[in-house]
C-alpha cells in the first residue's frame, strides 16, 4: 500500500504549502520562519470479555507555524489547509511574535546543523492494511489465547489492536527541506487471574512499525495469561536492603529517568541532579549507554530531529562517564552549548554493559541475584529529578539462591537515581525494546526494600 492509498493529501502538497507558508512570512516582514505539514489516520479496537467495547477510526491533520521577528517569536497553527486559513495563520503567529519580548537564546537551528534534503529515510513506513473487522478478529484471537490458558484466568481487562499512519513536511527559511511517512502498530492483552477471592492482573504487549515483527497474538494472550497467573499468592516482605533485578521492560525505564534528568530543560532550569555532571562518572566502568538514530524501521528513529538539525549516533554514557546531554537548539544555547540533535526527545537508546557475555539470559540474572528481589511491574511517580531521590511501589518475585520462590506485592523500592545508577553490577542479553529504548535486564547491588 502506498500514501496515496493512505492519505487525502501527498509529499509534493505539503511542501508547496511550506514553500508557501514560508514566502508569506518572509512578505509580511518575519526575520526567519519554520513550518511544519502533517496528517495522520489510525485505527484502534478495544475487545473485552470477546465483546467489542470501542472502534475508534481516526484522521487528523494540521500546520505548524513559527515566526521570528529577530529574537522575538510567535507560534500559530490550524487544521484547515484553505488558501485563506494558511495565510490567516500565518498572521496569526507573526502578530504573537510582534507582542513577545525577546530572548536571546530564540531562533532556529545554525544553517550548517540541518539535514542535507537527501538524507536517508530509514525504512519507516510500512502500511498495516487491516480493517476493523480483521482488528476485531486478532484481538479477540489474543484475548481468547489468554482466557483458555487456564480455569483461574476468569476475567479480562481487555486486548487491543492498534494501526497507525502518518507523514509530515517541514521546512525553514535557512534551508531546510524534508518529511517522510511513518508507521506504527500495537498489540496488547491484559487478563485477570484469580484464586478465592485473591486477584491479580498483568498486561503484555508488542509494538512495531513494521506488522509482520509484532509478536503472534495468541502468544502474547498466552504470555500475559502465564504472567498474571505467576502472581496468584502474593505477599509482602519484611523491610530489608537486597539486591534487586528489573526486569527489562522496567530497565527501560531507568533510561527514561536518564533521559528526563539530562534533558536541556531540566538543566537551564537547574531541576536536575545532573547539572554539571558532564564528562563525570555516573555509572560503573562497564556501562555504556548509545544513541543511534540510524537503525531502519526502529520506532526511535529519525534522519532530523523536529527542528530539522541532523540526527548523529554518538555515546551517551562511555565506560561510565556521561559524555552528553540531550538539547534542542534553544536549551543548547541557555546553557551556551551546541544542540545535541534532541528536539523531540532522544533517539534509540541502548544500555550495554562489557560484563554480558551469551548465555546470561533472565535464568543466569536470577542466579546472579541470588537473594533479593525481581521487580515486574512498578507504581507511583516517587522521582525526585532535582534530588534524584527515588522510591516507588513494586511488585516482582522474591528470589532465594537464584530461584523464583514466591510472588511479591506491596512493597516500596527506595534510593537516589545517582546511587543505582552507580550499583548497576550486571546487565542481561534478554533485550527487549520499548518504544525508543532497549536494554535486557539489571541488577542493582542494593536498594531499601520497605515491606510488612
């Protein structure tokens, strides 16, 4: 299937309308101007209980426009593509721009950091063409999977399957040009396991722009099924300081705190525990932490970032020391830095440890944990970013020499970001990816475990 069988409007429409966007601004006096075209259809079936609770069919578009009139800028946008629309928008932003104060650090990226026009698009488009009644069907398949896996599963949070398309345009008055289709699709099944009156719940999912990646819908019922029933019997632990092993989709999230803590924002408003952290030792000698915007048909992927400057894949985390931060153009030049390429947000991160070798599977991390606590599924925002202070609710497994031996639940985990990032002690090759971020999973040498 190709956009056009996909979308009202094609590549060659948008960028005229930014070609046109462009020349207005500059008609009205704009020092500098940027803007962007999108449009976007989906589709989203929510099943539960095999009956169908929504269909939610979407289209969207829209148009971004930015102003500057020096060091003064204004933003507008509109989803009415009209001559008159555009040209009112237009306005629109250039009468904001001319009521802002100016900001030294406003404007666009320098010339020389943009994306060349034939930069490579990275494979990340690639077309689902079901209709609802297909979705419906997968759904109910995976939701089924799920409830016949065994007698205690006896009730469902439901199963969804979830089809994304897009493309965009965008362009600046300092020469930028580009835009590229996009995709993404999902499935996913929560079920309901339930022994007495003692219930629990656990979800699983898949993700991929590419449909014939995401993982088989009866497995992923079967999977979530397996999952909820692992956590019938349940207790707290005593208060204790163990060892403890995320599980990898939860190690994804200590990247996701990196992130957070690193980004510009965070810094130039000193709301981070890393200000000034650069080239210092966050992690152990064996963590490295990548970005690579470049891998084909990966969610995290993008030739520019959303202000057009071209994407690099560099070193995050190197031996343990951070070597970047993650800024936009403006947030670059707050802290009198150059842009890292991160409008948006970040890029494909994998965390790596040297000390992985084949083998060390979540069997083998268990028994590197030995005695502690296997976390699946947190609660809470217990983050403190300017502090790093952490402490969340969890629930996982206790593990007694290497081995699983009971399900855990209402349990606190505490410490500060610095501190486990720095007891990292071991990193699984179970990689799993999670949106834009991947890694197996990790054991921290010691965290405050609050139970009965």
């Amino acid at each position: 299937m190709s956009t056009e069988d996909l979308f009202h409007y094609d590549a060659a429409r948008f960028e005229q309308m930014c070609e046109d966007v462009l020349g207005h601004a500059a008609s009205l006096g704009a020092s500098d101007a940027a803007v962007e075209v999108s449009e976007s259809a989906g589709l989203s079936v929510n099943v539960r209980k095999q009956r169908v609770e929504t269909i939610e069919q979407t289209r969207d578009k829209g148009l971004s426009v930015t102003v500057y009139l020096g060091q003064r800028r204004g933003n507008a946008s509109s989803s009415d593509f009209s001559s008159a629309s555009i040209a009112a928008t237009v306005k629109a932003a250039y009468d904001i721009a001319n009521h802002t104060a100016e900001d030294p650090c406003a404007g666009l990226p320098e010339p020389e950091l943009l994306a060349p026009r034939d930069v490579p698009m990275l494979d990340l488009f690639h077309p689902w063409t079901i209709d609802a009644a297909q979705a419906i069907s997968i759904a109910r398949r995976m939701e089924r999977a799920a409830l016949t896996t065994s007698p205690l599963i006896t009730n469902s949070d439901g199963a969804h399957v979830s089809v994304s398309h897009g493309h965009f345009f965008a362009a600046n008055s300092r020469g930028f040009r580009g835009g590229y289709p996009y995709s993404r699709h999902s499935l996913g099944c929560a079920p309901i396991a339930q022994r007495g009156s003692a219930m629990q719940r656990d979800a699983w999912y898949s993700s991929h722009r590419v449909p014939e990646r995401l993982a088989d819908a009866a497995a992923i019922g079967r999977y979530a099924a397996e999952r909820a029933l692992s956590r019938l019997g349940a207790r707290q632990v005593p208060t204790c300081k163990v060892p403890v092993l995320f599980e990898a989709p939860l190690a994804c999230g200590l990247l996701g705190h990196l992130v957070q803590a690193a980004s510009g924002g965070a810094l130039y408003r000193k709301a981070s525990f890393l200000v000034d952290a650069l080239g210092k030792a966050l992690f152990p000698e064996h963590v490295d932490i990548e970005e690579d915007p470049h891998r084909p048909t990966e969610v995290g992927s993008s030739p520019f970032d959303d202000e057009g400057v071209l994407t690099h894949r560099r070193q995050v985390v190197s031996r343990g020391v951070l070597e970047g931060y993650f800024l936009s153009t403006y947030s670059a030049r707050k802290l009198g830095m150059t842009t890292t390429g991160n409008a948006g947000g970040s890029h494909n991160l994998s965390l790596t440890s040297r000390l992985t070798r084949a083998g060390d599977d979540l069997e083998a991390m268990l028994r590197k944990l030995d005695r502690g606590l296997f976390v699946t599924d947190l609660m809470g925002h217990g983050i403190n970013y300017v502090t790093g202070d952490y402490s969340r609710g969890a629930s996982g497994y206790w593990v007694e020499k290497g081995r699983i031996v009971r399900p855990v639940e209402e349990v606190t985990i505490a410490c500060s970001l610095p501190e486990m990032f720095r007891a990292i002690a071991a990193v699984g090759d179970d990689v799993i990816v999670r949106g834009n971020k991947r890694t197996g999973s990790v054991l921290l040498e010691q965290m405050s475990l609050a139970g009965s």
